[in-house]
C-alpha cells in the first residue's frame, strides 16, 4: 500500500485546468420566453435572487449551484439546457 502510495506521489497525472460554467444569456431569454417570463427583472424576482446578481450570472459572474437551482426551477428546464459547453 506505501509502494502504491509513493509510486502515484512520484508520477503524478498532469491537472487539468478547470473550465469556467458560464450561463448563455440567450438560452435564458428563449427559456424565459417559452415559460412567459417578459424581462430579467420578474425572472430575477420569481427566482427569490436580487436583479444585479442575476445581471451579472448572465454577463459571465460566477455562481453557485444554489443560484443555478433557483434559475432553472423558474424556467421549468434542466442546468444543462441554459449553460455554454
């Protein structure tokens, strides 16, 4: 178990660079069309976050997870529909 150990310390897989999530403002209109959401104002209201914070997840801000299900909960859809890949 300590050779296997020393063995994996001594050869270490490269890291890779995580990649950023960022949400596509564009699937989030068409979501928010689709579902009768009018403007990011009401979304951002419906979804309990403040409208500068959502402002800025969709300019590319970082967000948790907890957002993210707040989002996708409103717009009636999966977090894989409404982020860039």
């Amino acid at each position: 178990m300590l050779y296997s150990l020393y063995v994996r310390q001594r050869n270490p897989k490269p890291m890779r660079k995580p990649r950023k999530v960022v949400v596509d403002k564009d699937l989030v209109e068409s979501r928010m069309s689709m579902v009768g959401i009018e403007s990011q104002c009401q979304l951002a209201e419906e979804a309990g976050l403040d409208y500068q914070n959502l402002n800025r997840i969709l300019n590319g801000a970082n967000f948790s997870s907890q957002t993210l299900t707040k989002i996708v909960r409103v717009l009636r859809c999966h977090p894989g529909e409404i982020l860039e890949g």
